[in-house]
C-alpha cells in the first residue's frame, strides 16, 4: 500500500501541461510548430514518465524530467528534417545525400517557377493550352538527335511508361545478365510484371549471344529489350551482343529495340577520364528505337526521367493514361530545361556534378592543402595531415573505376574514436558527413561546394570547444 502510495504522490507530482507551455523554454517551439503539436510532444514526454514511475524506477516527476526528453524532439521537429549538409566523401553523385546538386542557373529557374505563375502547359503564341514537355523536348531533340522525347518522374516511371505503353500482354526479351537490381530493390523482372509485358530471358549470367535472342522470338514478342547494368561489372569469360546486331535483328524481324540506359550521360566522359559508358546518342545512333535515361545522376540535373528515339514511338506514349499518373511538376521541369541549356551551349562545366569530375589531382591536392593549414589553426596541428584518398562517381555509373583525389585526415583522440568525432560532426546545425580509415576522419575535398570549407571550420571549432 505505502509502494502504491507513494507511486500516486509521484504521478501528481508531474507538471500540468498549461504549467509547461508557459515556460520560456517552450516560446520559439510555439512559434515554430504550433500549440497543438508542441503539446503533443510534451504529452508524449510525459507519458513516459509515467510509464517509468509505475515501473518503479528512480525518476524525478519534474517540469525538468518532463523537458529532458521534449526538447531533443521539439528541436528535431522545428528545425525541419529535410537539411543541407556538407558531403566530404568523395562521392560525387551521393544517393543517400540527394544525388546531384543542381547548377546555379538550374536553382534560380527552380525559384521563379516556384513562386509565380508561370506558361506550364500554356502556349503563348496561340493562346490556348500547351503541352508540358514542350519546354525540353526541342532540346532533348537537338542534343541527342533523336526525333521525339518527352520526360516523366523519374527513370523507373520512364522503363514502367515504356514497357507498359509499347509491350503490355506481349513478350519483351532479355540477356540474363540484365537482369538487374539498383536501389530501392527496383528490379528489372518485377518492373516488367508489373507493366504486364511478359519476361522471356535468354542467354547465361556472364554471356548472351545473337542467336539467343533469335532463338526467342515468337509471334507474340513485341521488343527486344537491353538494360543498362548499373552499379555493377561482370569481368572475365563475358559476351554481350552489341547494340548494332540488335537493331538490325529487330529491324529484321519487325520488333522494337528498346534501351534503359540507367544513369544515362548525354556527352562523351573519356575526357573526365571515365570510359566505356555510352551516351543517349551513340544508343539512338546504333539503332535503339528509344531509350530511356536519368536526370539526376550523370547528367547533374533535378530526378527526372526521359525518353528519347523515334517520333512514331513517342507519340504513342504521349497519349497513354499512365503519362499523366507520371508527369512532372513545373519545378522538376524548370530545372531541368536550365540544365539541358548548359548542356546546348557548352558551358556543362557550371554543373557540379560534372565540374566535381572534371577536377585534377593538383587541383584537389591544392584544395586540401589549403583547408588542411585553416583547420591547423583551429586544432593541434599534428592532429591533421594531408591524405591521398579514392573517391567515387557514384549513383551507379562506373562502379568499377577509382577516382584517385585527396582528403584532408583528422586524429582527435580526446574525443575518441573517429566514430565519435562523425557522430559529433553530424550533430551539427550544418551536419558535415565525412569518410573514416584506420580511426581518421576523412574530409574528401573534391565533394565541398563554394562556402564549404568556412562551414567546417566552424564545425571544428565547436566540436573542439565541445559547443
């Protein structure tokens, strides 16, 4: 009775919800969130004080107790979870981190597309309704020669929108080694069940020869299908059939030639020194009838996905019912025009993603060296050195190949493990996300934005002062 007793007094201890939202603490929070959801918050607190005091634990039924577990979330919930952070790890087109970061041109039209009216689906010189792809579709056009294009979602909406308009109740034929799966468990087979064409694979994992393919075709086949392998390389006793041979057999036989080219590039990248990955046009050149590609990857704009190839194809999917359920908001789409522009005119230079490639090893190393001496000046100096690290493409173009860049390599044994010292780092109002090796942290340069390296330092600076 007296343990029961006792258990009572302590939950009429606990503070009255009007007593907690009075305090000062909670006066940005209110302002911020909304009475309703701060006291939410606060309601949640507190039934889990009284959880623990009915458990018998040894806790104080306070206003103190009651904001202890509130204000982490309160704080969370203000701040908003959608956050910029600082990428220092060397990989470039970092899913996890939002992919590719857009050009400043591509932003600006994001902003003005954002906050008026604007000519969506509104054709100025007729002045009656248009149509939305019109704004990139002349410019797909004209950078991959191909006759007809129009964009969607994203790329896995591009593959459904292709499969689903051109090949739903008919056959689609694929190499084994194609058939494959990238992240968010999107997998080739599952795609095209859904789409309601029918999978009929041919060839072994590591090789598929033309005579498969012929082999498969029956009269209910309505496409010859090739897909990109993404994230991933089969090397050694390999055998895939060229594109060429492909074409020419679907020609033969009456069947589309179709393309998932994954990530997709619209410009040769042998000069940023990464080879072998083919572009929309050299695909569209060797007879693929359409193809269908990213926009936030190697192409450095916002998620997006496209299509191009023949107009007679196109114009088939443009008045299928799956488009709409498809189609792009007008931000998406500003940004991706930007974006294609800077490609027309030469100057694909200005997007990060490309530039982030496109940097050197003296460049790299110059740039470490230079944050390297700022953050000596905020730390013990023999706890930061210079590093020669890999860096990665990323977003599942070119696996296989290694960047080599530089890094700037911190050891802060006062604070513990290198672990410790990221955790701290990503607990910052501009979380730093960085890299680790044999208990260092790794700050990989050739991912900072213009500002970046001020950002650090301020976050060095609280991590040492334990702010």
């Amino acid at each position: 009775m007296k343990a029961q007793t006792a258990e009572k007094n302590r939950l009429r201890s606990l503070p009255a919800m009007d007593c907690l939202l009075g305090m000062p603490d909670m006066d940005p929070f209110l302002e911020n969130l909304g009475r309703e959801a701060v006291k939410t918050v606060l309601g949640e607190a507190m039934d889990s004080l009284r959880k623990k005091i009915l458990a018998g634990e040894d806790v104080e039924p306070s206003a103190e107790s009651v904001l202890k577990l509130a204000l982490p979330v309160l704080a969370a919930r203000s701040g908003g979870s959608l956050r910029p952070v600082i990428n220092a790890t060397g990989v470039v087109i970092h899913t996890n981190l939002g992919r590719s970061c857009l050009a400043p041109e591509a932003g600006k039209a994001v902003l003005a597309a954002a906050e008026r009216y604007s000519t969506l689906e509104y054709d100025l010189s007729e002045g009656k309704r248009g149509h939305r792809s019109d704004h990139v579709e002349w410019i797909l056009r004209e950078i991959t020669g191909a006759e007809a294009g129009i964009v969607v979602n994203n790329n896995a909406g591009a593959v459904l929108l292709m499969l689903a308009g051109l090949c739903s109740g008919k056959e689609v034929i694929v190499s084994r080694g194609e058939l494959v799966e990238i992240g968010g468990s999107f997998r080739i087979p599952d795609i095209m069940a859904f789409s309601g064409a029918r999978l009929v694979e041919v060839g072994s994992t590591n090789r598929t020869h033309l005579k498969d393919y012929g082999n498969a075709i029956t009269e209910n086949t309505a496409a010859l299908l090739k897909v990109h392998p993404s994230n991933f390389r089969m090397e050694g006793f390999t055998s895939a059939v060229p594109r060429e041979d492909l074409a020419a057999l679907a020609k033969e036989r009456g069947l589309l030639f179709l393309e998932d080219l994954g990530s997709g590039t619209l410009i040769d990248m042998a000069p940023f020194g990464l080879k072998g990955e083919p572009t929309v046009s050299s695909c569209l050149k060797a007879g693929v009838d359409l193809v269908t590609f990213s926009g936030d990857k190697m192409l450095g704009g916002p998620q997006i996905g496209g299509l191009a190839g023949k107009k007679e194809i196109v114009d088939r999917l443009r008045i299928y019912p799956l488009l709409r359920a498809l189609r792009v908001d007008k931000m998406t789409l500003a940004a991706f025009e930007a974006t294609l522009r800077l490609y027309l005119s030469g100057k694909h230079l200005r997007i990060p993603t490309l530039a982030m490639l496109k940097e050197t090893g003296d460049s790299l190393r110059r740039k470490a060296r230079r944050l390297s001496d700022r953050l000596k000046k905020i730390l013990p100096a023999d706890t930061v050195s210079l590093v020669e690290a890999d860096d990665a493409v990323g977003g599942g173009a070119f696996p296989a190949e290694r960047l080599p860049g530089w890094a700037v390599g911190i050891v802060m044994d006062s604070l513990g493990s290198a672990g410790s010292v990221l955790s701290l780092l990503r607990s910052l109002p501009v979380p730093v996300i960085a890299g680790a090796r044999d208990n260092m942290v790794l700050l990989h340069v050739r991912t900072l934005l213009p500002g970046d390296e001020e950002r650090i330092c301020d976050a060095f600076r609280a991590v040492a002062s334990g702010r």
